[in-house]
C-alpha cells in the first residue's frame, strides 16, 4: 500500500510542477509585483532621474521656431461715400463669404504670388525649378496658420520661422496681401465695369444719333416744325388764323352794319380817330344847317318870304345842304369799301385756313410716325443717359480708396520662441522617465517575477490534481522519506542591466522560502 502510494505522490508533484512552470511562464503576481515594485523604489527612482535629465537635455537642446500673428479685419459695413452703389458690396452679414476668404489665402494660387514678393523662391535671375517651387510652398503652408476668429470678422494670419524678424515680416506680408487682394477685387470690379460702360456708351450713342436723325429727316420731309412741347408751327399759324379771321368777322359786321345804318339816313356811328374827324365835320354841317334853318324862320316872321336877307339864308342854306350831301356820299362810299375791304380779308382768311387746315391733317398723319420715332429715340436717349450717369458715378468709385479689408495688428516681432515653458514640461519629464525605469525594470525581472508567482499556482491547482484519484488514502510517510523537491532552477546572469544584477539575489531567497514552506505543508 506505500509502495503504490509513493509513485502517486511522485506523480501528482510532477503535475503540479508542470503546471506552475507553464503557468509562471506568462503571469505575473499582481501584489507581489507591487511589493517588489515598492521595495526597489529608490533605485527605480534613480533611473527615472536618470532619464528626466537626459529629457531635459534633449528637451533644451531642440530649437523651437518663433511665432508672429497679424490680425486682418473684415469690415462688413459699406462706405456710403457717394448715393451710387458699389459693383462688388462688402461681405456683409454673410459668414460663409469671410470662410471663403479665409480658404483662399490657404490657396496655392494667392501663396505662390506672395512668397515670390517676399523673396522665398529666389531672386529672378536664380528662379528655382518647378519641383523645387512646390517643395518650398509645401514647407511654407506648414509653418502658416489662417483661422477666422470665433464668430468675429477678425482673421488671424500666424507664421512660424527660425527668428522672430523673419515670423513678423512674413506674417505682416501675407495680411497686407490678403487685404490688398481683397480691396483690389472690388476696385477692379469697379474699373472693369466702367469699362464696359464705356464700350455700351460708345455703342448707344452711336444708335442714339440715328433715331434722331431719323426724327429730324422725318420732320423736315414733312414739313413738322414744334414752336412748344405739343403745338408745331402750322397749328400756331391755323390758330392765330383763327384769331384774325375771328377779328375780321366782327369788322366786317361792324362796316355793314355803319354802312346800313348810314343807307338808312341814320346818325354815324364809328371808332378811331380818323373816323372822329369825319364824324365831326358832317355833324359840323348839320350844326350850320340847323342854325340857318333857326335864322330863316325868325326871318320869315320878321322881313317876310321877300326879303334880301331872307334870299341870302336860303342860299346860304342850300349850300350847307349841298355840303352835307357830298359829305354823305363821301361816307357812303368810304363805309361801302370799308366793308368790301373787310369782306375780302374774310375771305382771304378763311381760303388760309383751309388751306392750312388741309396741310394740317395731312400733318397729324404723319405725326403718328413721328411719335413712333420719337418714341425709339426717346428711349435711346433715356438709356443712353442712365449708362452715362452710371459710366461717371462708377468712374468716381474707382479713384476711391477700399479698405474695408485692413490690417488692424500687425504683427510684431516675438522676444521668445514657442518652446513650452519648463514648468509645464518638466512634470510630463519626469512622469514620463518614471513610468518607462518601472517598466524597463519590470522587463528585466520578468523571469524571476514569473517564478514567483509559479508557487502559488501549483498550490491552487493540487487538489484539482489529486481529485480524480480513486486509491485508498496512504499511510502519511515519515518526514524522512518524503522526497526532497527538485531544487528551482537558477536564472542565467543577465548582462544587459546593473538593476537585473542588483535586484535578482532578493528574488531568489523569497522563492527558496516559499519553495521550504510548501514542503512543510506536505
């Protein structure tokens, strides 16, 4: 019963040994490798300062480049100088618009242009190739940094170079550029339709002359001449025909009706002063008349019908008469050509103004095509005028000075580099160096750290190992004929760190106590 009992304890510390062996292979203890980590703290602090000062020396021996910052305003307001509107208006409330400009500076076509004014592609006279171009401009979009500021209209142009001189002056050159660009498109969109107006000026102009030539052919053809805006000069002429025929009229009513009234033995009644005179002269008569009409019969009644000075009043009488007589054939006559005179001015007047009323008709039919011409050459002349005024106004616009794209900082020439400071560095250093001594000392000791964690793996696993036996329990050997466990194999000297020579002899004494500590459990 021994005797089978042995060979089974020999074969379950043989599994057990297998499989602390495959398990110490790859785990590692957790506490154990804490506590180990804990009783080598000072030397792997000594390693970790080791490397925070190689940290800082690699730290202060790398350059950093210096950094210089313009700042480039976007004005979206509009400089309302004159009442005419610019070709090109400003940005604006349009956000995407500034985006836009922000991505243009980043643009190969606005930076090329920029380093060649700025001297980073070489002179002319040793232009670099091609190849070389797009390498340089490469490099130079790297150390260049175009972002809009938060929802601003500010613009932030960075460069990065070896010195703060040559950071500022590139940085204030690609601002002053961005902002001239910008001002420069809209000045040119003002040149460039001032331009075109021109050409559409020259080209009106010359359409412009031949509708109203067309209109002046027209009117002289025809005979159309306007004395005012609507009235030409045969309708003034019909209407002061028109007067005088009307003025005609009433003097010719105003003869027949002397002459009538004169036929008629009536008193005479005229205007004017030559008809005064001739007035008075008959009433002079008829005055005298009655006057030797009166003497007569006082006569008759004092010296009677016989009488010499009676004989005298007659005849005196008969001549007064006589020369009342001719006087009114005199008048009759005059009243009668008078009113023949009248007459053929009525007539000659009224021929006028048929006449005229026929070349006027023939006038307002024509008018309708004069009015068709007019028309074309008015609005000819309309636009012609708008272009005009808008050729001048945009002329003006274009002598005026854009800077709604300005620079409001320029940027200056930076005393530090952007190296970090020490205070924020330092602290990454030595987190860093620490981290990396453990686990290189770790690493070191990672085959003495696997054998330790191997005990306690085989003394989890050997109730699982003895488990399935189904012998009758032995009889508990003695102490003496218990067989000794194989004695732990020593790890080979590693030459690759003084930590590893340093720290082994304590990891191998802890694994002889465990390995003497097991045995007496058995």
């Amino acid at each position: 019963m021994r005797s089978s009992a042995r060979p089974m304890r020999g074969s379950q510390r043989l599994n057990s040994t297998r499989d602390g062996q495959n398990a110490g292979d790859g785990l590692f203890d957790p506490l154990e490798l804490f506590a180990w980590i804990l009783r080598n703290f000072v030397k792997i602090g000594l390693v970790a300062a080791i490397l925070t000062a190689l940290g800082l020396m690699v730290f202060l021996s790398l350059s950093f480049p210096y950094r210089s910052t313009a700042i480039v305003l976007a004005d979206p307001r509009d400089q309302r100088i004159t009442l005419q509107e610019e070709v090109l208006p400003s940005i604006g409330t349009d956000a995407a618009v500034l985006e836009s400009m922000v991505q243009i500076v980043k643009s190969d076509g606005f930076l090329l242009p920029v380093m060649r004014e700025l001297g980073l592609l070489g002179s002319a006279e040793t232009g670099m190739s091609r190849e070389a171009e797009l390498k340089a401009l490469a490099q130079f979009r790297k150390n260049i940094t175009v972002e809009r500021k938060g929802a601003t209209y500010l613009v932030e142009i960075s460069y990065a170079a070896s010195s703060g001189d040559e950071a500022a002056r590139i940085a204030n050159g690609i601002a002053e550029a961005f902002a001239a660009s910008q001002n420069g498109a809209r000045l040119s969109a003002n040149v460039d339709a001032a331009r075109s107006l021109a050409a559409q000026l020259v080209e009106i102009r010359a359409k412009l002359n031949v509708s109203e030539e067309a209109v002046a052919k027209f009117r002289a053809d025809n005979g159309i001449v306007y004395v005012d805006e609507r009235n030409t000069v045969q309708m003034r002429q019909l209407a002061d025909l028109n007067q005088q025929l009307a003025l005609v009229n009433n003097a010719t009513e105003e003869a027949r009706a002397r002459y009538q009234e004169h036929q008629n033995g009536g008193a005479l009644t005229r205007g004017g002063q030559s008809n005064d005179g001739e007035g008075a002269q008959l009433a002079f008569l008829q005055q005298q008349r009655a006057q030797l009409l009166q003497t007569r019969d006082q006569q008759l009644q004092i010296y009677g019908s016989r009488h010499p000075t009676l004989a005298q009043t007659m005849q005196a009488l008969g001549g007064v008469e006589r020369e009342i007589a001719r006087e009114r054939s005199r008048l009759s006559a005059q009243l009668k050509t008078e009113l023949d005179v009248s007459l053929s001015k009525q007539q000659q007047l009224e021929r006028q103004i048929g006449e005229l009323s026929s070349a006027v008709i023939i006038t307002d039919a024509a008018r309708v095509q004069l009015e068709a011409l007019e028309r074309e050459a008015a609005a000819d002349r309309e636009l012609y005028q708008q272009l005009l005024s808008r050729n001048k106004a945009t002329d003006q616009l274009a002598s005026l000075t854009i800077n709604n794209v300005r620079v409001v900082s320029a940027a200056a020439a930076p005393i530090m580099s952007s190296r970090p400071s020490l205070t924020v560095v330092l602290p990454v250093i030595a987190f860093l160096s620490l981290v990396a001594a453990t686990v290189f000392a770790v690493i070191a000791n990672s085959n003495a750290l696997r054998r330790t964690a191997s005990p306690r793996v085989k003394k989890t696993r050997l109730p699982r190992t003895a488990a399935p036996q189904a012998a009758p329990k032995p009889a508990a050997p003695s102490r003496t004929e218990a067989p000794a466990p194989a004695p732990a194999p020593r790890p080979e000297p590693s030459h690759g760190s003084l930590l590893n020579a340093s720290l082994r002899p304590a990891t191998a004494r802890n694994a002889i106590h465990r390995d003497e500590a097991m045995r007496v459990g058995r």
